[in-house]
C-alpha cells in the first residue's frame, strides 16, 4: 500500500537467520545518532499512516 513502508535501521544486517529472509546474518552495525530523525523525516516527507521499523 502507498501509506505504508518497512525502514531497516542499522545498516543491512540482521542478527537473525531467517529461512524467508534474504537480508545478511551478521553483528549489526551501530546506529546513527541521527537516524531516529531520519526515518521520522522519511516518514513524513512520504506521507505514511504506518511504518514498521526493523533491524
């Protein structure tokens, strides 16, 4: 749906080893202070009723 988005946060990592997922299994990198900031900015420039934030 256009109103929704899915925001990675930390990098392209995932400490798990999901079978559905093809997203690399390794230690995450840190997060950017700003980040937070980011994803919210994102998320209004974008108009987004939901947004789902994952690592």
């Amino acid at each position: 749906s256009a109103d929704m988005a899915t925001f990675m946060i930390a990098g392209d990592r995932c400490t798990r080893a999901c079978g559905f997922c093809a997203v690399s299994t390794a230690k995450p990198f840190a997060l950017e202070s700003d980040e937070p900031q980011r994803v919210a900015e994102a998320t209004r420039r974008m108009k987004l009723k939901h947004v789902v934030i994952t690592a």
